[in-house]
C-alpha cells in the first residue's frame, strides 16, 4: 500500500527528531570525508537555512527533512535527509522531482552540495544535475530548467 507522502514546515519541537535524523543519516558520510560528528556541528546545520526546513511525513509520521529555498537566481537543495527504513522506496526522487517542477516553472537553475562518495549523488544525476565544482569534500551541481525535464522523461 502507497503512504500518503506530505510535508510541513519544521518547528522547534522537531529538533529532537532532526538531531536524530542527521546522525543516522550522515554521521557514516562525514565519518568517510573527515568531517566533524559532535553535537555542536550537528546543530549548527540542522539550525542552518530552519526556516526553510520542511518534515517529510509518511501518513502523518515524521520521515525526514527537506530543506530549501529560493532566491532571485536559483533554487537552492540544502539537505534532503530520510530515516534509513524510508530511504531507497523513490521519495527522495518524489520530492526532488516536485522541486525541478518549481524550478523549471520560474525558470530557474537548482543548486545543491553533495560529500564526495555520497550514494545520492546518482540520483542527482540521474534527475539532470552536473558537477559545477569541487570545494573541499563536497561536489557542487547544478540543474539546469531544460535540464530536468530529462528527468522526468526518465
């Protein structure tokens, strides 16, 4: 049976839950690239860009985060994160499919930062989004509006 796949803005009552989120989701990934794990970090980009976090909920359950935003020149991903037990069922593709659409809508580019042996990098790419630059451990890419509709004919 389908779940009812919704979001909603974040709160601070859910900062327990994204805390948690985090570590489970990227604590192997920042491990692998050298990056900090202690808490303070953790916080820190769970606080980054909050009023533009939404919980991804599964028939009303908390199932993750999706962060990001607009601005005058592109739509920027921040961090798409999804409980393990909901990870590899296309959700993520579901909510980034649903961004491209906004994008491509206005006309504008997607942006996003992705740790360099990250697994999502595929489906990124496989959505339409190029490697602009390298900065340390992450990879920069970008989707461009006509490029995304390569996805969704996929």
């Amino acid at each position: 049976m389908l779940q009812q796949l919704s979001t909603r803005p974040a709160t601070p009552a859910d900062l327990p839950f994204l805390m948690r989120l985090r570590k489970l989701t990227m604590h192997e990934h920042l491990e692998r690239a050298g990056e900090r794990l202690d808490d303070d970090w953790h916080h820190q980009r769970v606080m980054a860009h909050f009023e533009s976090a939404h919980i991804v909920c599964l028939d009303g359950i908390p199932a993750g985060l999706f962060k990001h935003y607009r601005t005058q020149e592109e739509w920027r991903l921040v961090q798409i994160q999804l409980l393990p037990e909901h990870q590899g069922h296309g959700l993520g593709e579901r909510l980034i499919r649903g961004l491209l659409d906004q994008a491509r809508q206005s006309g504008l580019p997607v942006t996003l930062s992705v740790l360099h042996g990250s697994p999502a990098r595929r489906l990124y790419e496989r959505l339409g989004f190029e490697e602009t630059a390298v900065r340390g451990n992450e990879f920069e890419m970008l989707c461009r509006p006509e490029s995304s509709m390569r996805g969704q004919e996929e």
